[in-house]
C-alpha cells in the first residue's frame, strides 16, 4: 500500500471539530506520511480552526434545516443535491483510503458518496443517542467508534468499538495544578472557584440563570469564572461590573486546560466532549443539558453520568429557580463532591484518538 490517504468529514460545532482535530493529530503521529484531508461546511467554525491546527479543509455549500426561518429551507434540497456532487468530485480528486465522519452537516453526504463508491468508512459517534444519519450510515460503515454504553440501540453491535471521545491533547495530558490555573486566570487561590461553560457558542439558559442568581451564588463566598459565549458576553460583563474582583467574564475561554485546574466546581452544557473533558479532569459538574440537541442527546449523556454518581443535572427549564439552589448544596457537601471526582476519574479515558486512529489505519489497511 501506498501513502495513507484519509478524509475527516464533519463539524459545525466544537463538540465536532475537537475530536476531528484530536483524531488527525494522532493519525499523524502514527503515521507522519499519512494525507489527510478535512471537509466541512462554508461558513461554520472549523473553516477558520481547522486549518490553524495545520490541516487542510475544503466546505461543501450545505446547511441544515431551519427551523426557525422556514423560508430558508426552500434553498435546501439544491443545497442537498450540490453538497453530494462536490462529495463526490473531492473522492474523485482525492482517492482516499478511508473516510471518517464525526458529526455536522458535512458529514453525511461525503460519507454517504464514499460507501457509493465502496471506499470503508468509520464513524465517530460522540453521544449516547446517535442520530439519524449516524444510524443510516452506521448500515454499511466499517467500523463505529463510541464513547457511551447501550449503542446497539442504534448500529450493528459487531461494528461498535468501545473508544472514549478524543479530548484536545492540552487537556488530556495537561498536569497543571490548581495555583498554576488559578494565577493564569488571576483569581483568589483562597475562595472557592465556580467554572460556568457553555459549550464553545456559549448557552443562553445558563447564561440567564446565573445572570438571575449572581447575588445568590456569591452569597457562599466563592468566586466565578463565566464563559458566556458572544451573544450574552457584553450583557454579562456590564452584570458582573460590580463584583470585578469576584466574577471574571470572558467569551470564550481559549486556554481551557488552565480554567480547569483552577475550578473546584463546574457548571456545564452536555455535549459529548465536555462530558469527555470533564471525565478527564475530574471537577464536580452540574449540567443542563441544551434542550434542543438532536434528539435531546445532552440530557441522555448528563443522565449516563448521574447514574454513575459523578455528575449533577438541572433541567434547562428549571434552571433559573433551581440552578442556584442545587450549587450551593454541592458546595456544602464535601463528600459527594470527592464521590464525583473519584467516579468521574473511572469514566475518563485519555487516548481515545489514537484507540480510533488504529483502527482507521486498520480498515484503511483492509481495502
């Protein structure tokens, strides 16, 4: 076999282009001669991430349907029908090996024109609900690599391979301390730290409830670190103006490795790679899973870890009364604090990527 050709189709979000990221880097490093290729969507995020990561991408011309602009979908099925013709003319151009789909709008019709073409296809199932391309893929892809127990539920179980979710190296490896995080952030190493995430375009819940109970969470003497995304950031930053010294506000947090170490507590969304993150670092988390996630996969993944005992969950629609209420009883309660820690250390696993690039080269291999 000649040089490893490998496509990486898929994103629209940080929950999808982390992993996408995560998975190229480790097949470069078990195989520095491998060429990959990123193919997203015009205009969503990883045209401007992917390619400072040092790869290459090319967008297809798709969206996703509008819900609440229906006049935009009647563009849809043009759309539809252009993204397959282009899928199909960068197979052509490109003559990969394997493609691999994480997730996103670009996803679906690349992977879809490879099993066409009979070109083996992986893909990489973040959440614990897989949606309905995923499963109309998973039918012929060779392999489907998942972070989450029970998916037999949605794909052949002798094509599921147990991997983890690919976490950014930073955060998988990262051995910062809690004063290395707290300094870098320049906080109060003697209060307790409350990191508030939304995911990478922040969360309007959340961002509301804690906007509503600010006064009630400073009450406990703690301090917060809110990233609130950059719809809410101005409107956070002029609520927060008065307790400067108590409240950071940043619309995103880039060195994330470093407000990890210096959490104690997290406040968080539910998508897939928070979950795996947070697995990896250990914090005790309350989430509120975003409501409207394809087929509601946030509040399947919070519950998967409530179950286990490491995680707590407030409902999006309760959390401006109950948000507040919930974080001050884990606050007081130092053992179910320590019980998180401990159980979320049993869920985390650190090489996920290089679990999914083996079997990438694998199936590639195969062909």
């Amino acid at each position: 076999m000649g040089k490893l050709k490998v496509i990486i189709a898929g994103g629209g979000t940080g929950g999808h282009i982390f992993p996408a990221v995560a998975i190229g880097h480790a097949l470069k490093k078990l195989n520095e001669e491998a060429e990959l290729l990123f193919v997203g969507a015009n205009g969503k995020m990883e045209m401007e991430k992917v390619p400072q990561e040092g790869f290459e991408i090319v967008g297809l011309d798709i969206a996703g349907f509008n819900r609440s602009n229906m006049l935009k979908n009647l563009a849809l099925p043009f759309k539809i029908i252009k993204s397959h013709m282009q899928a199909r003319s960068i197979l052509k151009s490109f003559q990969p090996d394997a493609v691999i789909g994480v997730g996103g709008y670009a996803s679906f019709p690349v992977l879809y024109a490879a099993q066409g073409k009979g070109i083996p296809t992986l893909i990489q199932e973040q959440n614990s609900y897989a949606g309905k391309s995923n499963k109309i893929l998973g039918k012929k892809a060779k392999a489907v690599c998942v972070g989450y127990d029970h998916m037999e539920r949605f794909f052949p179980k002798e094509k599921i391979i147990f991997t983890g979710n690919p976490v950014r190296a930073k955060i998988a490896q990262s051995v910062l301390t809690r004063e290395e995080g707290q300094n870098k952030l320049q906080l109060d190493a003697t209060k307790k730290t409350i990191l508030i995430v939304g995911g990478s375009l922040g969360a309007k819940g959340i961002n509301e409830a804690i906007d509503m109970q600010l006064e009630q969470i400073l009450e406990e003497g703690v301090q917060v670190v809110w990233q609130t995304g950059k719809l809410y950031y101005e409107q956070a930053r002029a609520r927060a103006a008065e307790f400067a010294d108590r409240v950071k506000v940043f619309e995103f947090i880039k060195d994330m490795d470093y407000a990890y170490a210096a959490a104690d507590v997290m406040i968080s969304r539910a998508g897939a790679l928070a979950i795996a993150e947070l697995c990896i670092v250990a914090k005790p988390v309350i989430f509120v899973p975003l409501p409207t996630a394809a087929e509601d996969h946030q509040t399947s993944n919070a519950i998967a870890l409530v179950e286990h005992n490491a995680a707590m969950m407030v409902r999006n629609s309760d959390a401006k009364s109950e948000l507040a209420i919930k974080l001050k009883k884990l606050l007081k309660d130092t053992a179910m604090q320590e019980l998180m820690s401990k159980n979320l250390k049993t869920l985390a696993i650190k090489d996920a990527d290089e679990r999914i690039a083996n079997k990438i080269i694998e199936i590639a291999n195969k062909n």
